[in-house]
C-alpha cells in the first residue's frame, strides 16, 4: 500500500513538471542549453541635414560704370528659407579679374545680407563683367551672376533741336532759339535746318530770312552753337539714290556757305540692309573740305543719323551721333539697351541723342531729360517737347527756357529749376 501511494505521488510530480515545462516554467531546452535572447532590431539611420541655401544678388541701381568708380555689392542669403545665422561666409569673385577688385572677398552674412565693395579697373570702354557670389551650408552651394558694362567718362549733356520751322513766322521760332542760347552760353545747341525737306535741287533758292536767322543763331554771345543741314533719305517714290543725296548735301553749302557744320541724316533702318548706303553718306560727307562753318576742322564735318531705335551696332560706323529713341515720352520712360544693344556703352554719351515729343508738362519734360542722363541710357544729346506727333518740330516746346535751365543744372550738378 505504502509502494503504491509511493508510486502515485511520483507519477503527480512528473506530471506536473511536464505541465511546467509546457507553460514555459523553465528557461531550458530539451538538452539542457540555456535558450538565446533574441537580437533587437537595428536604430533606423539619423537623417543627413539638408540645410538648404539660397543666394541672390541684390539688384544693383547702376550697372553701367566707369573706369575707377566704387559701388556697393549685395547678397541676400538664406538657410532653410530664413536669413541665413550672422557670420555664414560668402564669397565674392570678378571675372576677368583683371576688371575690377572687392574688398572684403569673402564677408560674413548680417542679417542674412553678405556686403562688399567693388571697384572698377581701368578697362577700354565697352567691357563687360561678371561678379559672382557663393555661400555653402552643409553639403549645399548656392551661387549668382551679376553683369556690369563700362562706359567712357560722362561728358556734359547738350540740346538737340530739330528747328524744322519758318524763320519767317512772328513771333520767329528761330529768335526764341537764338535768345535762350545766349541765355544758357554753357549749353550747347545744335539746331537741325530744313530747308526744302531735306531735298535741296539745283533750283532751289536761299531764304534770305532763314540765313540771317541761322548766322543770328551761330553768333550769339558766348555760344558754341552748330548748325546740320537736314538730309531726307527718302521721298514720295521711295528710297532717294545716294547720287541724290549727295547733290542735296552739295546744294546745302551752295545757298549757305560756311554756315552748317555737318548734316542730320533721315531714314535709317534698324538692321543691316542699308549700312552701306548710310556709309558712302557718311564717307561723302566726312570728305568734305570747303563749303562749311570756317569752325568745322577740315574733313571732319558732324554726321547724326536717325534710325530712331536701337540699330544694330554697324551703325555706329555710319553717324557721329545716332537718335536712338524718337518718339513720345511715356515710352521714353521704358526704353532700355540692356540686354540686346549694349554696343552703346562703347561710345561716349554724345554719341546718343534722343527727340521726345507729347512731354506735356515741364514736369515729364525734366524726367524725360533725367532718364536719358542715366548712365544705363547713356545718352548726352536730348531734346524733348510738349507739342504732339504730325507738329512734334513745328515750333519750340513751350517751356524751352526750363528744358535749357534743366541740362544746365544736371550738368552743373545743381538743383533743376522750378516748372
């Protein structure tokens, strides 16, 4: 009795241990090894900083210079959209770099603003430069690309007038110009005469009164003042041979000897078809020796052609001056040479006139002439009025005596006078 309670205790032992065993009471496998705990799963990888950076330039109000002027260079910088932290370095390059220096190279941002100073070289006139700026955060660059132009020395500005009016009127037009000459001695006027629009024939005949007017005009105390003959390249069956021409220009000095220093020549295109004919004018009338102004140097007489727009840059061989804008003022105010007629920068401002007509108050009439002063339109011979298209050149502008005061100040770096 005692064996078998015995035996039955045994069996409930076993039993229950294999009970344990099944509910994962031991940390044993069936041979006795401990089993292993198992691997945890690798971190997922820091993400890489991005730091994202922009750069822009901040655009320049100028950037037609001179050889050795200073101006002031500017980046906006930014890291992940904001203002880029104080001290983040940009760098500054000129290329060539013989065009120009910065200094410092390589400045700190300030609130998000990189400044440095750049200097133009001593450069022929009509280089074109680059300045470029990079900043890095992180693995990221951002850069920019500014370009500059260089232009002769500015020269004093002067009034064209195209006086394409009778000498016979009263009051005379001619007697206005003449006074507010001698009024402004330190401006100086070339006038345009029209004499038979500018297709004078062997039967043509002086005007006496038109002569007298124009020596008037020449002698007035203290001027400088010239005079062109006006040239019409075209008449009601087309385009006038250049055979034409030339015996307009010969019967010119035949009615007015020694009064016209050169011509002011019509009708130029824009594109290249008649550059050649506009040369042989110009080579006919740069031949000229007798029969001008006894003031002109022999055989070079004064050429301004008027294509009235931006040509290409081949005309600029054909005329002494080109009228690059001939039109009303409230286009004038849109006109640029940048990006396509930069050939202009690499001639003197005297060797761009503008004629701007419905200027209607004195007001559009000085920032008309204030816009041709910039450098950017380089433009140093002006004339600007109130009258409107079909009588633009009838008569002087009625505030002829503000638009000489206006170039005498600008030139003078004065105030301009009251409208």
């Amino acid at each position: 009795m005692l064996t078998t309670t015995k035996t039955i205790q045994i069996a409930s032992l076993m039993a229950l241990t294999a009970a344990l065993a099944g509910c994962g009471g031991t940390t044993s496998d069936t041979a006795g090894t401990p089993a292993p705990a198992p691997s945890p799963s690798p971190p997922a990888p820091a993400p890489v900083p991005t730091a994202p950076i922009g750069l822009s330039f901040v655009q320049p109000a100028n950037n037609v210079l001179e050889t050795g002027a200073s101006e002031p260079v500017s980046a906006n910088v930014t890291v992940n959209g904001s203002a880029a932290p104080n001290g983040t370095v940009t760098t500054f390059t000129v290329s060539p770099a013989a065009a120009g220096a910065l200094a410092p190279v390589a400045p700190t941002t300030v609130g998000g603003v990189a400044s440095t100073t750049l200097t133009v070289s001593s450069l022929p006139p009509s280089a074109t430069f680059q300045v470029s700026a990079t900043a890095v955060s992180a693995a990221n660059t951002a850069g920019d690309t500014l370009t500059y132009y260089v232009r002769p020395a500015h020269k004093k500005m002067q009034v064209i007038v195209p006086a394409y009016f009778s000498a016979s009127a009263t009051p005379s037009p001619w007697a206005t110009l003449t006074s507010g000459a001698a009024s402004y001695p330190d401006v100086q006027i070339t006038a345009v005469v029209n004499a038979s629009n500018g297709v004078v024939t062997a039967a043509s005949k002086v005007d006496d009164t038109l002569s007298t007017a124009l020596k008037d005009f020449k002698a007035a105390a203290g001027t400088s003042n010239k005079l062109l003959g006006y040239l019409a390249t075209s008449g009601a069956s087309g385009s006038l041979s250049v055979a034409d021409v030339k015996a307009t220009i010969d019967n010119y000095i035949r009615l007015y000897p020694g009064q016209l220093d050169g011509f002011f020549v019509d009708g130029m295109g824009t594109d290249s078809a008649r550059v050649a004919y506009f040369q042989e004018i110009f080579n006919y009338v740069k031949a000229l020796s007798t029969g001008l102004a006894a003031a002109t140097p022999a055989a070079a007489p004064i050429v301004i052609g008027n294509p009235g727009a931006y040509p290409v840059a081949a005309y600029a061989g054909v005329a002494d001056t080109l009228v690059t804008y001939a039109g009303n003022a409230a286009a004038y105010q849109a006109v640029d040479p940048q990006p396509s007629s930069t050939w202009v920068y690499a001639k003197d401002n005297s060797a761009q006139a503008m004629l701007v007509h419905t200027a209607s108050t004195c007001t559009d009439m000085q920032a008309a002439v204030r816009n041709a002063n910039r450098p950017r339109l380089n433009t140093g011979m002006v004339y600007v009025t109130n009258l409107a298209i079909g009588a633009s050149w009838s008569a002087l502008p009625t505030y002829w005596p503000q638009l000489l005061g206006t170039v005498d100040a600008i030139n003078k770096e004065r105030a301009l006078p009251l409208c």
